[in-house]
C-alpha cells in the first residue's frame, strides 16, 4: 500500500489539499505552481443550454449547400438488446438535439423556400412501461421547432416531398464496397420507389466544415466534460497504488463521470500500467499494477454529448523513478513546446513537428534512438524503405480536434486554428519491450538493435502520454485541462493524499480475479 505523507512533507501539497470545486470558484488566484492556477468551475447550465435557434442555425447554414432536392438525415435506431444504453449519432444530435432513438430529419429545398419533417417514435404505452415514456410528435415539435410526425407517418409526407425530385442528399456517404448503413439502404430504397431520382449527393462534408469551430454554448458543454474528467482523473491518481486491479481505477474514472452529471464515457477508457501503458489503444483494463510501474490513464466524459479526452501518466508507486521521470519529462517539454507555438493559423501538423523534435532528442539523449534524424529498415508493402527511428516510440499525431466526437473535425488539421477550436495535444513514448523484435533482418538494423537493447531493457514497459484540452477564444489559446496536475511535483504531491474512495476498498474480492484470468 503506498503510504500517505502530511502536508509538510511535500512543498506542492498544502495547496492542493486546499482545492475544491467550491474553493474554485472563489476569485482568488491559487498558489503559483498549483494545478489550479487559472482553474475555474464552470457557471450553473441554464435549463437549455444550447437553444433549438442554435441548432435552427445549424440546419440552414447547411441547407445553404442544397440546391432543389431531399435530404435525408437518421438518428440511431435503439438497439435490440434493451440491456444496451442508447447513444444518438452526433450528425443528428448536431442538427437537431434530439436524443430520442429512431428519429429522422428530412429537409426539402425548392428555390428559396426550405421545409423541414422530424419523424420520431409514436407515443405507446404499452411500450413506454418497459422503455420509458416518449416525446411523439407533439413533444418533439415542441422541443426542436421543427414541424413533427410520427414515423408511420413518414411514408405519405415523403412520398409528397418527393414527388418530381432529382437529387437527394444524404450524410452518411459510402464506405467501401458492400457497406451499406441504415440510411444508406434506406436511401437505396427511395430511389427504387421514385423513379424521378437521378442521383444521390454526400453533404457529409458540407457539414464536417460546419462543425470544425464550436460555438460559445458547445464550448460550454465542453468545458463541463473537460471538468469533470479532471475531476476523475485527480480521483483516480489519489487512489492508484501497487496489488490494485486496473479494472478498480477504470471503475472509479466511469463512476466519477456517472456521479457529477456525464452521459457516459466519451470513448472507451483507457487505463493501461506496465507493459499495457506502451499500447495506445489497450481497453482490458484487468491487470495487477506493480510497484515500479506507471499507469496511463487516457479519459473522457461526454457531457449533453460532448467529451473531454485528458491523459495522465502517474507511477503506481506514487514516485516517479529516475527512468520513468527521464521518458515522462521529455514527453511534457513536446508538449509545452507544441503549447508555445499554438495561435491561430497554425495547424497541428506544424505543431506536431515541433513536438517530434523535442522528443526525438530526449530519445537519443537517453540512447533509444541514435539521433533525431536517423533512420532504420523497414517494410512499405513488399519493398525495403527507410523510416524515422523516432516512430518506434512515437507513433501516433499529436492531436485531434474534440466535440461530439471525440476525434472532432477542426480547421487545425487544414486551413490552422480559428476562434472556436476545440483541440489536443497528446504527445508520447511508448517502450515496447519487444519495440526491436519485428524490425527486418538486414545487416543495418542487426548493428541498430545491439546499439540500442541496452537503452530498451533499461527504459522497457515505460509508456507516457500526456494530453491536454485546448480552447481558441479572442485570438487566445486556453489551456481547459489546467486543473489536472501535470508536473511531476504535483502529481506526486496529489498522491500523496489518502483517497476517500480506497477506505471502502475490499482487496480480497479483488484477488478473486487473479485465480480466473489465465495471463
């Protein structure tokens, strides 16, 4: 069990014993080197926080894309398994706030005059009893503005709509041979019913560019889920400890979301010590932590629809050791370079080269690699290539605009930052113990791996990533994530502190797991 210390005994950690969402909002400026410096809760939501002349504003911004035709946009059908929890797809969510399962949009433009139907699910209350009571049509009018239907209905006003039309605009476009979705068939079967139907336009793209700059209640909604996935993730560090199971650190990340309001989780929650910090993706989360690890925690809530993404990489121990604080200290001088360079007009690919050099650096500092510009062998198809020996341990971007997807289309991967960019940067280095083991026999990269297998038994099963959430407003960049230490003080000072949630802790019904999971 990782011992507590009183305040004294670590110089960052009277403040943060100071810190509560209360004291937040206080307009006081926290200590220096807090991580609450600049850190604010968020003002109370109205009871509309984003209102439906927002969403109205959205449709015709992306009717303007339309000339005379019939768009057809569906929400997600509910799941048959009436154990699986709903999500609506974000295209509909964004158009029409509406989170009810089974609901379609359909636009019509003749010259100047638009027409908007919303057909949802019919009140039924034999069906209401088991799901929960429904909208219909009078209340979803009431709650979009839009003029609604019942679905049985949709049939006879389409078949009006339709009548002499020639295009039909959908967005959700093909993707790859065979693949149809639910509207896509559904398309198909429109165009089989009225022969009047020339062709099919994707408007998918149209509406990708309206979604890249959020606008001051999405950035609201954003910074609520940004909130409260600091909030777990300052849980989670509290609590972490070597003989925990990773699954106990995953529960408490979703049950903290679940406890202040989110949805669901945004993505899948990531929680990965030892070997699993070094894979990106790694979703088990079953895993004993051990002394002398770190753990990656990459995580976010999804708040009225929007999620956060905030990672942070903690030993398990609660003190970084001297490898550890070496890889993890490279990984957050890419990121604060990426940050200095970060305004409107860059784009993340520039950022991202920034980031690569530094680390790239720190890799041959520490003897990973044997110089920020060198290369090894490598398979491109069937033919022999060279890569950057920096990508066997930095191999993904440095980040992705967020929203109602996690991965959110934003102006920074094209065209640079805007006001109204919502974005990360996630830097990291990932030792693979294995990192050497697949790399092609030639003659160079046999002479590359005895360079460099002592650098990797030393640094192995060490993986860090550390991202932040970003906001442009007024021309400014806002670091959202502010209140989720980052420095190495600071997070071993919040781990330090003894965690409300490990008191209830039942060690030995967790050990019941170690004896049913072959490994």
């Amino acid at each position: 069990m990782r011992p507590t210390l009183r305040s004294a005994a670590v110089p960052a950690l009277a403040a943060l014993l100071a810190w509560t969402p209360a004291a937040a909002q206080r307009p006081v400026p926290a200590p220096s080197g807090s991580p609450d410096r600049g850190w604010t809760l968020p003002a109370a939501p109205a009871s509309a926080p984003i209102p439906r002349e927002e969403f109205a504003a959205r449709r015709r911004a992306l009717a303007e894309h339309m000339s005379d035709g019939v768009r057809v946009v569906m929400g997600s059908d509910e799941s048959g398994a009436s154990y699986q929890a709903f999500a609506q797809t974000p295209d509909f969510r964004y158009l029409t706030g509406l989170t009810e399962p089974s609901a379609m949009l359909v636009m019509s433009r003749r010259g100047a005059e638009v027409t908007e139907h919303l057909f949802v699910a019919p009140r039924d209350p034999s069906r209401e009893v088991w799901e929960g009571a429904r909208l219909g049509a009078e209340g979803a009018a009431r709650l979009t503005g839009i003029p609604a239907h019942g679905a049985d209905e949709s049939d006879g006003v389409l078949d009006d709509l339709l009548r002499d039309v020639t295009t039909l605009y959908t967005l959700t476009p093909e993707r790859g041979r065979g693949f149809q979705s639910t509207e896509q068939q559904y398309i198909a079967m429109l165009r089989r019913e009225h022969a009047s139907i020339r062709r099919v336009l994707d408007l998918s793209s149209a509406l990708l560019d309206l979604r890249k700059t959020k606008t001051p209640a999405e950035l609201d909604m954003l910074r609520r889920a940004v909130y409260i996935t600091v909030l777990a993730q300052r849980e989670a560090m509290r609590a972490v400890e070597p003989g925990m199971n990773e699954f106990e650190v995953h529960a408490l990340i979703e049950g903290t979301f679940r406890r202040y309001g989110a949805e669901r989780p945004g993505f899948g929650s990531i929680v990965g010590s030892g070997p699993n910090a070094t894979t990106l993706h790694y979703r088990r989360a079953d895993r004993f932590m051990q002394d002398g690890e770190v753990v990656v925690m990459d995580i976010g809530a999804s708040f009225n629809g929007y999620a956060a993404d905030v990672t942070r990489t903690v030993p398990v121990n609660g003190r970084f050791s001297p490898e550890q604080r070496a890889v993890y200290e490279i990984v957050l001088a890419a990121q604060k370079a990426a940050e200095e360079q970060a305004r409107p007009g860059v784009t993340l690919g520039r950022l991202n080269q920034t980031a690569t050099r530094v680390i790239a650096d720190g890799l041959t500092r520490l003897g990973l690699i044997e110089g920020a510009q060198a290369t090894y062998d490598c398979r491109r198809g069937e033919a022999t290539a060279t890569c950057p020996q920096v990508g066997m341990f930095y191999m993904h971007g440095l980040g992705h605009g967020i929203g109602l997807d996690v991965h959110d289309p934003d102006a920074a991967y094209s065209g640079g930052l805007v006001n109204g960019s919502a974005f990360t940067i996630e830097p990291g280095i990932y030792v693979r113990a294995d990192a050497l083991d697949y790399l092609p026999d030639t003659p160079r990269n046999r002479q590359l791996i005895a360079r460099l297998r002592p650098a990797l038994e030393r640094y192995r099963n060490i993986g860090v990533r550390i991202e932040d959430d970003y906001f442009v407003t007024g021309g400014r960049v806002e670091r959202v994530t502010a209140g989720a230490p980052r420095e190495i003080a600071e997070i071993e000072a919040l781990m330090a502190m003894e965690s409300f949630w490990n008191r209830e802790r039942r060690p030995e019904m967790v050990e019941w797991y170690r004896g049913i999971t072959p490994r």
